[in-house]
C-alpha cells in the first residue's frame, strides 16, 4: 500500500546512516553495500548506469534504490531495437526488521519513468539472518546475468498490452478490485488513477482505451508506494493485470464479479456509462 510523501533521497544519505544493534541473530545489511553491490555486479555482467535514484523512511531505516540500466555491448536485435521501454534494476532494503532485502529485474517506461516487474522475474527476497550478505551477492549476480531475458519478456507484455481495449467500465471495475480486492492501491492512489484516466499525464502513443495507457495509469499512480512496498506492488499489479487482460489458465473469467457500487464508509466507487467513455469515480 502506498503512504502519502515518499522521501526522495541521496546516495550519500543512505551510505551513512547509523546501523542499528539487533544481535548476533540479524545480519545487517548496510544500504551503502548494497548500492556498491549494485554498481559492481552491473558493471561486471555488462551493464552502465544511466540513472539513479532512491527513497527512504524518515529515518532511513527503509529504504529503496531504482538504477535504468543498458548493456555495453548489446547484441540481441530486439533489445537494440526497443525505444519504450528501458532495463531496470531495484532493491529495497531495512535496518527494523519489518522488511526483508529484496530485489529484483525489471523495466521503465522512458516516456514517465513508470516501473514495470514481473512477479516471476527473478524477484529475490531474503532475512537478515546469517549468510544473508554472501546470499544476496550470488542472487544479485544471478539476477543481473538473466535481465535481457527478463526484458524481452516485458516488451512482449507490453506489446500485447496495446491491443487489449479496457472501455471506461472495465478500467472502474479493474481499479475498484485493485483497491477493495487487492489491495495494491489507497485512496489516495485510487484518485490518481482516476485523474489519469480523465487528464493522462504523458502520451503513452495509444488510444486511451488501450490496457498499455490503463498499465501506465496505474503504475503512475504507484510511484506514491511507500520503498518498503514498492517492488512488491509492481509485481503484484503485473500479475493482476496481465491475467485479467491478457488471460491465463488459471485465471478467473475477467470482470467476473462486476462493481457497480462499493461503499465501504470513506470509498464509494460509483461507476455511471451515462454516455459511452464516461464514468464517475467519487472518493468522499
């Protein structure tokens, strides 16, 4: 779930911020290792930063870093090729115990920096505990050495996304699950998505019913998630999404449980086709 300012914060804050005392059960893992892991193994697997950036609890004790990445020397035509959609590295790491270190691979969207992980792509999650430090490097390593094939497999969802039609009843229906049933967005994420329904904030180069442009307002709209949950929650929306509308064996028949109306005391979700493309979506 997303909180309502995320902290943006410098690499320098997150290197020297105090390391707490939690025994000889929980290994700590500074962020400072983690971002010179980071920079180490991408440039050993072959890969230069271009970009990047990191939030952080008040008192750093969560924090999140996001690096756009591309490969030195690309071979793979597809890869050259692709002008939407950037290579992406995250982690999210914790000094309190209320998270466990996590990274994965995934991609941007370079027209608004929207994030975009699959919940298969090598999403690495491990406990402070023990050998965590050691684990984390080998899993990172591995990770990095799968992105490109990581990546062309997001380029196919996002091409596959663009001839998906979600009329303006489907994206209510779809958002109001992605609050009530999933819980992936807020309130406050919720009234994103529908302002970027109304009002888009870039030019995604579709049509506003396309699932791609419907993607992207929602992945807008978890920028706000708080670091601790943000890997987890583009994950999890990719997965949710990508049944729904691109369809899975295990998937349930999409808008299965239609959502008319939802009063669940400060939401109501009032979806009203008074004319063809509109829709109200009233948060009191």
């Amino acid at each position: 779930m997303g909180y309502k300012k995320p902290k943006e914060t410098t690499r320098w804050h997150l290197e020297n911020a105090p390391l707490p005392n939690h025994g000889e059960s929980y290994t700590v893992i500074s962020h400072g290792e983690v971002i010179e892991n980071t920079y180490k193994l991408l440039s050993k697997s072959g890969f230069m930063v271009s970009r990047e950036m990191y939030r952080s609890s008040k008192n750093a004790n969560i924090a999140q870093g996001v690096y756009h990445i591309y490969p030195t020397n690309p071979t793979d035509g597809d890869i050259i090729m692709e002008k939407e959609l950037g290579m992406m590295f995250a982690w999210t790491n914790s000094y309190d115990k209320t998270k466990s270190f996590a990274s994965a691979i995934g991609a941007y969207v370079a027209v608004c920096n929207n994030g975009m992980i699959a919940g298969d792509m090598m999403n690495y999650k491990r406990k402070h505990r023990w050998s965590a430090s050691h684990d984390i490097h080998v899993h990172m390593s591995d990770q990095m050495k799968s992105a490109e094939k990581y990546y062309k497999r997001l380029i196919k969802d996002k091409e596959a996304l663009k001839n998906v039609i979600v009329t303006a009843k489907e994206a209510a229906e779809l958002a109001g699950r992605l609050f009530i049933e999933e819980d992936l967005l807020d309130s406050q994420q919720l009234s994103c998505v529908k302002q970027e329904l109304i009002k888009p904030s870039y030019n995604y180069s579709v049509g506003k019913e396309s699932g791609w442009a419907f993607y992207n307002h929602v992945t807008h709209a978890l920028k706000k998630a708080h670091p601790r949950d943000w890997v987890n929650d583009q994950q999890n929306f990719h997965d949710f999404i990508t049944v729904e509308l691109l369809g899975s064996p295990a998937s349930k028949p999409m808008f299965e449980k239609p959502v008319e109306y939802v009063d669940m005391g400060q939401l109501s979700i009032d979806v009203d086709l008074v004319e063809q493309d509109k829709f109200t979506f009233d948060i009191s």
